[in-house]
C-alpha cells in the first residue's frame, strides 16, 4: 500500500491549476503535481542531475503554465 504525505499550495495557484486541468486526463491537482514531479525525478534519475540550466528551464517551463510564481 502506498503511504502519502501533503503538499501545500496557495489557494490562488490551486485554482488555476482546476481551470488549467479541466478538460484533460489529470482528474485533480494531484494527479497534475504527481505527475509533474515524477517527470522531474525521472529526469533526474537518467542523467544523474540536473543542471542548473535544467532546472531553470523548468522552473520557467512549470511558471509559463501557471504553476510557479515568478
């Protein structure tokens, strides 16, 4: 059984991601944040690290749909 811990957003930024998910496969912010971090790590465990050039591109990538504030 997978065991879960959560993760806080502001409310703004939950809200935005309902409007930006409506219509789509991910069926709450959930699905979007699981997914979206699993991409990241997956990333990660592939080239060993993540640069800081990588990691900017997305955090620009991620602040471009909506998800972080910049």
């Amino acid at each position: 059984m997978t065991e879960y811990t959560t993760v806080s957003i502001p409310k703004d930024l939950a809200e935005r991601v309902d409007d930006t998910i409506e219509g789509t496969s991910f069926s709450s912010t959930s699905d979007l944040v699981r997914f979206l971090l699993r991409s990241i790590v997956i990333q990660y465990q592939r080239e060993g690290e993540l640069t800081e050039a990588e990691f900017e591109d997305i955090a620009a990538q991620l602040a471009d749909l909506g998800y972080l504030d910049r």
